[in-house]
C-alpha cells in the first residue's frame, strides 16, 4: 500500500512539474518571408528574432515573479498575402502571445485583420504602407517610419537636391510598392517637378526591356521604383544596357547590401538613391554598431536592413509583458501600446494612438564604391 501511495505521490509531482513547466514557456512568432525573391531579407529579419530571443532568455526573463522561457515559433510567409493570412491563421489558433511581422506591407496589413480578431499583439518592423495602422485595430504597432514620410521625403530630395526635373515612376504593383510609388509621385509634382512616365511591372519579373525603352524615350532623368531589391538589381542592369543614364531612386525596399550584389557593375557612384525607415544618429550610432558586429560575428553576415528592428521588437514586447506582470495578449496590449522611451538600438521607441512609431526617422543613402553609404538622418 505504501509503494503504491509513493508511486501516486510521484505521478501528482511529475504531472504538477509537467504543468509547471508548460506555464513557464512564452511563444512568440515571427513571420516573414524566408523563401522566394526576397528571402534574403526575410532570413535577416529572423535571425534579428532569434538573436533577441536567445539574449533574454540567457539574462533570465521574469514575469509575475516567475521565470519563464521565451520560445520563438518561425513561420515563412513567401511575400504572399494568401500564404500570409494562412500562416496568421495557424498563428492565432496556436494561441502565439505575440507576433513579430510581417516584412511586407503586401502580406502584414491582411494578416493584421487575423490578429486583431484574436486579440494577438502584432509589431511589424519594416511594412510602411500607411493603411496597416490606420485600420483602427489596437493589436497592430508599426516601428519604422510609413510611406507618407519615406515617398514624400524622397520625392522632395530628387527635386530640391538632386535638381531632377523629368521623373519617371514605376511600381511593382504590391501594397508596397504602390504605396510608396504614390507618395514619391505627389511630393515630386507638389516639389515642381514632372511625372513623364507611369509605369508597373511586378515582383516577380525580370524582363523591364519595354517599360524602360518607353522612360528613355520620355528622356526622363530620375526613374523612381517602388519595389524589392530582387527586382530593382535586374532592373539597373538593363538601364545600363540600353543606355539610360538616369539617377535611380527607390525605397527601403531596394536599401539593402543585396541591392549592391544584385546590380553589380551596373551601378556608378552616386547613381541610386534610396532611404531605410529608420536611423540612428549622435550616441545612439554606438549601439546600432555594436549590434552590426554581434550579428556578423553570429550569423557570418552583414545585416541587410530591418534585423534591428525585429531585435527591438521582441525585446520591447517581452519588456511589456515583464512590466504587465503578464505574457496574456489582453493583459500586456495596454501596456504595449503605452511604449514610452524604450530605449532600444534603433532608437527610443514611443508609439502614437494609431500603434505608429512617434517622430520616426529615415535614413538617405546612396552607393560608393559598391556600399551603401549613409547621406543623413531625416525626422
């Protein structure tokens, strides 16, 4: 009779342990799209999650007086919207505590509507489309500038700085692309400058032989593509080839070191423009460096664009959850949402009412030399 209570006794530890245990482990997603054209920004994205999610858990994360294990699920969205809603979809019944994503606007705005239906904090590092966070869904937080700012601060750069009279616009017909595309366009004609050819491809094509010999027969002398780095390296090479010798502009999309690769010897000095939402400046510049070096050192690559911004998400997001005493969505969201200050190595972070990022930056580039070199920090 003893060794069978003991064996019971035993059975009721273990099950307790076991519950225990399962209560100590925080999920948290990360979306974005580690196949496909662009999946070289997707990888740099999560492995920004995954750097963050192995710190805190090595320095110990308390919430309620309890230790816990942050545990990162990663899930690939392939830049597709429907693959996209499927993967928020499975997210939502996995009943995740929170969601680091989407990249792409294209993919992050319709897998908002999943999250904020099931009451999931989302925080995308990088989509800019203005739309994401203007749907009115509490759940949805936004890191880096929109494209109201990113478009329009180009768009003015090309006419004021850059003395570009004749522009032509292509777009790659994503949410994106689009977005920005329309935004570059009215600063530019609110700047006095001349829209002379309206393009669109897609992003996924690699022939832009016809829409190019239409701009150069515009004589345009600024072509501005809304889209992805995948598209715009092939795309600089056939202006090269037909002779074009336009300046080139884009968003944060093409701001990447891929970019460099992609355009090779198709790119002059000072030919591309573009600008990163997001930007360090003064003390905060240390770092953003530090950071660079740690995730070379680990990972054995630089970093392309937004890792830093998934890094800060996590990290923010967990922050909230130690400070609301609570890794459950409902009970952290309000705390989330009241971000102030958080000092993280992309800047301070505070969220306006919307879920924006409060007085986001950009950062101007161009290309020397076969790298990105940083013009100025725009607020």
């Amino acid at each position: 009779m003893r060794l069978k209570l003991t064996i019971v006794a035993a059975a009721a530890v273990a099950l307790s342990s076991g519950l225990a245990f399962a209560q100590e482990v925080v999920t948290i997603a990360h979306v974005g799209p580690t196949s496909g054209a662009i999946a070289h920004l997707g990888k740099d994205n999560e492995n920004g999650a995954k750097m963050a999610v192995e710190e805190l858990n090595a320095q110990g994360v308390v919430i309620a007086g309890k230790k816990v294990t942050i545990k990162l699920m990663t899930e690939d969205d392939a830049a597709d919207p429907k693959q996209g809603t499927a993967v928020a979809q499975k997210l939502a019944d996995a009943k995740v505590s929170g969601v680091i994503g989407h990249l792409n606007s294209g993919t992050t705005i319709p897998a908002s509507k999943i999250y904020s239906d099931a009451g999931i904090p989302q925080v995308s590092p990088s989509a800019t489309n203005p739309k994401y966070t203007r749907q009115g869904f509490k759940t949805a937080f936004r890191l880096v500038a929109d494209d109201t700012q990113l478009g329009g601060t180009l768009g003015r750069y090309a006419v004021k700085e850059l003395k570009g009279k004749a522009f032509a616009v292509i777009d790659d017909r994503t949410a994106y692309g689009q977005g920005v595309a329309q935004e570059f366009k009215k600063a530019v004609e609110a700047a006095g400058g001349t829209v002379v050819a309206n393009e669109f491809t897609t992003d996924k094509s690699t022939d832009f032989n016809s829409i190019l010999t239409t701009i150069k027969g515009k004589k345009a002398d600024v072509v501005f593509f809304g889209g992805m780095d995948a598209v715009a390296g092939p795309m600089l090479r056939q202006m090269k080839s037909l002779g074009i010798n336009a300046k080139f502009m884009g968003g944060d999309g093409i701001c990447s070191t891929e970019l460099v690769k992609l355009a090779g010897d198709a790119v002059t000095d000072n030919q591309v423009y573009c600008a990163e939402a997001g930007g360090v400046e003064g003390k905060q510049k240390a770092g953003m460096e530090a950071f660079r070096a740690k995730f070379k050192a680990k990972f054995g690559t630089e970093v392309q664009v937004y890792a830093p911004y998934v890094y800060d998400g996590v990290k923010l997001m967990v922050a909230a959850m130690e400070k609301a005493g609570s890794s459950d969505p409902a009970k952290y969201l309000p705390t989330l949402a009241a971000t102030k200050d958080y000092h993280g190595v992309t800047g301070d972070i505070t969220f306006d009412n919307k879920g924006d990022i409060l007085n986001g930056a950009l950062t101007l580039k161009t290309i020397r030399g076969g790298k990105l070199v940083e013009l100025a920090v725009i607020r």
